[in-house]
C-alpha cells in the first residue's frame, strides 16, 4: 500500500487531501517507539533458524470449523486463517497502538485525520508469484464493507471510500469527525487477492484454501481434526523489519478435541507441543505427569501486561424478562465468587470488577470533576449510580449461600413484580421466572451448578442448557439465549471496537459482540468522546467515564481474572530473551530446537 501518486492522479480522484508527509508507522497519538531504519522488534531473535513444527490448540475453544474465510458471518473458520493473509501494516506487540510498514511502506496521514495514503512496496507478491497492488487492497475494503463479517463492517463504517491513485499507491478517505482510529483500522484490514474472488464467491464459507500473501499457506487439514499452515519459503515480506525473527516454524498445527480429557492425553503423548491451560483445577492437580518430573515438558506462569478485559455471565436484555434493572440486580447477588475461588478455583483468581480493569481506563471511587463534565449532559438518563462510587460486585461471605445477599435478592425480584407462588416465582401473567444458561462445554457447568442452586433458592427456574460448538455459535449470532460466557477484550487504546460490544447499532445486527443487547444513547456518545479523543489522557477519562455507565447498568455478573498465562511445553523451543509485552509471542516469536528436540527424543 505504497508508492507516489502524481498531484494529477490524485486530483483527478477529486479535492487534494490535506497536506501529508510518508512516515514509516502509525499510531493513534502520533508516538513511535522504532525509528525509520529500525531493523527488527525489540522482542524477537532475528537471528532465529527456521524450521520444525508446533502443534497447539488454538485460543477459541471450537470442536471443528468448516472455512477458510474467517471474515464473513458464514461458517466455523479454521484457527490460524490470518496466518495467510498481509496487511499494509503490522502491529507492534510491544506499544499499546503502533503499526509499522508491511505491504505499505510508507503512509501519508493527512493533517486533518480525514485521509490517508498508503504507498505499496513494489516488492509485495500473492503466494502464486502474481503482484499485490493497490485495486487489491481497494477490492479487499469493497469485499469487507459490502460482504464482510458485522463485526469488520461496523468499525469501517466511516470509511467514505478507498481510492485507487497508481498501481502502488492507494488513499482511504473518512467521514465524519471520529477518524482517530480509522487509519489504524484500515492498516490493518486483510488484504485479498482482487483476481482471486473474481472467480470465488467471498460470502461463502468454504474449505477451498484461498490465495494469500501471508507467511503461511494451508498445507493438510481434516475438519474436527487439525489445520495445519506451512511456511512459505517465498514469502515476499520475510526479510521485512517487521518479519525478521518471527513467523520461524516450518509447520504451524492446530488441533481440534471435542473435551479437555483427550486434548490434555495429546499433551502427554507428545502429540501436542503445547497448551495453554485455562482451568484452576486442571493447572493446580493435573500436571503431575513423568514428563514434567523429568523436565522434559515445561510448567511456566507468563505474565499477561495486557489489561484483563471483562468476563462474565451476559444477560440478554432482548428478552422481556432482562430489562428490569432489578432482575439483574438479583442475579449478581446470588452469584458466590469468593465460594467459586475458594472451592473451585484453588484461590487463583481475581473477581472483575469493572470493564477495564487493569489499565487507566478503569473508573475508582466517585467521579471527579472531569469524568462529570462528560456525565453531566446524560444525567437525566443515567442512573443515579452513575454519579457515586463506581459499581462494584458483591462480595458473600463465602459460605456458597451468603444469606443476606440472597435476601437482598429476593427483595428486589418482589419489587420487580416477581412474586413467590410455593417454590417458584411468577409475575401478574402467571408466567415463572425462568433463566437458562447457554453453554457450549463442560467447563462452566461445575461454576454454573452452585449458581444454578442458588437462584432457585431465590424461586427462580434455572437451567443450564448444553450444546455443541456449531449449535452454541449459531444461537450466539442470533443472540438465541438467556444468559451466556463472555469476554469483553479493548485493550489500551480502544475505539471504534466498542461499538461492537455496546453500541446501539450492534443490537439487532447477527453476530455482534453485543451480548447483552446495550442500547443507550449516553453510552454511544461517550464511545464518540473515546473515539474523538486526541490525547491519551483525554481516552483514559473517557473510558472512565464509560466504565462507570456500564457498570451501573448491570447487564453482566462478572467473572475472575489471573493476569498471567499458564502454558505447558515440550522443551524444544527457544525463545527470544525479551518477551512481547502485549502478547504471548509463541507463533511468532517461538523458535523449533533442533538440539532440545534430540535430547527429548533420545529420553533425556
């Protein structure tokens, strides 16, 4: 996404941009950690061989998939698709927002944010040697704004078009005011072969492997199985300063399990190089296997600098029986966390308390007097909660059925108009109280059952409905539940993201992650102040200012944290000696140990 395009060209295209200058990376506040002629991230060996393979389970909790096109509404798609595909920038794992040059080389930010150019390296190739220009990017924007999954298409909806200047250079111009983001976003969409989806449909699903430009290509898969990605040997980009010391295994492989019991076996048998643990239980009992004795696999904690995001129980307030405040309300009070840590969870984890948690944009105590200056003009709207100290979670006494909480919620179920009729509670229609909990593995349901217990002491009808990976995604982009697991992840610059998980416009659109059905116009107007900040400071006020509002609302009954990874090995990996502070850095980073993989192989 690079090359100059001639004032002719670009004024042919209509008014001339705002003056720009080409820099080598971009960031939502302007500030670079790597210069110009930087040679490679901080947190990579660029000197790492190639070659080996790892075999893992991939962070998405799916059984099987069904697609390679991991970009629309359609189908389960393979982990690890991206791996296919170029950007015209990269992120660095190491700052909260920069990109730096990949299929651009350079980019030309107008002054006014409502423009920028990319120039594209002459250099950038698909995997069938054919050359990445700018109507493929163009192509690309067209695909996703058109076609593209709800999720990509709600955050480029300010993008007024996508021009084609010269073969090497492409210009996306911006609508509206709200264009912080918008270059950082475009920067970082996929880019698709333009000849390519001229003979394929994009809004199908399919196991086709489609032509890329990325470091990797499909190389054997089996649906329910694994997926399996070899590296390019001609990957145009590899010699890049963003490329150098990452993407090192010849074979990345993804398997699929349909339950933790055989998936932690392929862990022991040597099928599995590695797993990411995400049980309490299984991290503090089950690791206790020769391999791991001997040395030959490795338990390690990461720390996880990113902020923690926001788990918990989503409640759907589509369904009548969510939009009385105080139905919710009840439900986070017969939720027992310190119980759960305790019993369940080995006393591993940290309750959530808000939706940003761990980073600045957590709101603490009552709002001071600049968070009130963007309140002020929802007062009317907002709840009085809004404007004291920030919500918290109720804390139990830990007996699993904390009484007074309990109490506490059956008060607020009769104000509701929920009355106790023997052991169940019923409303004026004569219909029970009914709550069902959607969920997809056996994982929840020993955190659910207590849960469970607990509301039908309170008269509630509770059920935990199981379903598998397909059904639950299906039901999920229907919002076809009551009450689900999910987590909200912004990390420390977050923008036009947020209206994916709390914008009115996400409400009734399939697949969002709006899970609870947010709708309000405070709150779409404080993503506007997130999204139009043009400091740091300004975005984390902001984002306090949001806190609090979602907070109060009470849609979710949140869940726990650990701030770290817990990871299982086979030593026969190296790693680079400064590790990327925002991500786990295996697929990229890690390196195959041709010498450690011996040692292991001989028993040693």
């Amino acid at each position: 996404m690079r090359r100059l395009a001639s004032a002719l060209v670009a004024l042919s295209l209509g008014a001339a941009a705002a003056a720009a200058e080409p820099r080598h990376g971009l960031s939502a506040f302007g500030d670079l950690k790597y210069p110009a002629n930087f040679a490679h991230f901080d947190y990579v060996n660029p000197e790492a061989p190639k070659g080996g393979a790892l075999s893992l389970i991939g962070p998405a909790a799916i059984q099987s998939f069904d697609s390679f096109n991991g970009y629309i509404l359609k189908g389960d798609p393979a982990q690890g698709h991206e791996l296919m595909f170029d950007s015209l920038m990269a992120a660095a794992a190491d700052e909260p927002d920069s990109l730096y040059g990949l299929v651009a080389e350079t980019a030309d930010l107008a002054d006014d944010h409502k423009s920028v150019t990319f120039h594209l390296r002459s250099a950038a190739r698909f995997a069938d040697g054919s050359p990445l220009t700018a109507e493929d990017v163009c192509d690309s924007f067209r695909l996703l704004s058109t076609q593209g999954h709800e999720r990509i298409r709600i955050t480029i909806r300010d993008v007024e078009a996508c021009e084609v200047l010269s073969p090497g250079a492409v210009r996306y111009r911006f609508k509206g005011e709200r264009t912080r983001d918008l270059p950082l976003t475009v920067a970082q969409l996929p880019i698709f072969s333009r000849a390519y989806y001229a003979k394929v449909d994009f809004s199908k699903s399919t196991l086709e492997p489609p032509l890329g430009s990325g470091p990797y290509a499909v190389k054997s898969f089996k649906p329910g199985e694994y997926v399996a990605y070899g590296r390019r040997a001609d990957y145009w980009a590899k010699d890049l300063p963003v490329n150098r010391g990452r993407y090192n295994f010849d074979e990345v492989r993804f398997e699929y399990f349909r339950d933790h019991g055989p998936a932690f076996e392929a862990l022991k048998s040597g099928v599995l190089d590695l797993r990411e643990e995400f049980v309490s239980r299984n991290w503090s009992t089950a690791y206790d296997f020769p391999a791991i004795a001997d040395g030959r696999v490795l338990k390690t904690v990461i720390p996880d600098e990113t902020p923690s995001g926001a788990q918990g129980f989503f409640l759907n307030m589509r369904r009548e029986t969510f939009k009385d405040i105080r139905v919710r309300m009840a439900l986070n009070l017969a939720f027992d966390f310190e119980w759960t840590n305790k019993n369940l969870f080995y006393g591993l984890y940290t309750r959530t308390q808000g939706f940003f948690d761990r980073s600045p944009l957590k709101a603490e105590g009552p709002p001071p007097a600049d968070e009130l200056a963007l309140l002020e003009p929802y007062r009317a709207s907002l709840r009085p909660e809004v404007f004291e100290d920030a919500v918290l979670p109720p804390v139990s006494d830990g007996s699993g059925q904390d009484r007074k909480l309990l109490r506490q919620a059956s008060r607020l179920l009769d104000e509701a108009g929920w009355a106790m009729d023997g052991a169940q509670r019923r409303n004026a229609r004569g219909e029970t109280l009914n709550v069902e909990f959607l969920n997809d593995g056996p994982t929840f349901e020993r955190v659910l059952g207590p849960y469970v217990k607990n509301l039908k002491l309170l008269g509630i009808n509770a059920s935990i409905r199981s379903v598998d990976s397909a059904q639950y995604q299906s039901r999920l982009d229907a919002y076809d539940y009551d009450v689900v697991v999910g987590r909200f992840m912004a990390g420390l610059t977050p923008g036009d993201g947020l209206r994916v998980f709390f914008g009115s416009e996400s409400v009734s659109k399939p697949g969002t992650f709006n899970l609870a059905g947010v709708a309000s116009p405070a709150i779409d107007g404080l993503i506007d102040r997130i999204v139009a900040a043009t400091s740091r400071e300004e975005l984390n006020v902001a984002g306090r200012a949001l806190d609090r509002v979602l907070r109060a609302e009470q849609f979710w009954v949140p869940n726990w944290y650990k701030g770290s990874y817990w990871l299982a090995y086979w030593d026969k990996f190296g790693q680079p000696e400064i590790r990327p502070k925002y991500d786990r850095g295996i697929v990229d980073t890690w390196w195959y140990d041709e010498s450690k993989a011996k040692r292991i192989a001989n028993g040693n």
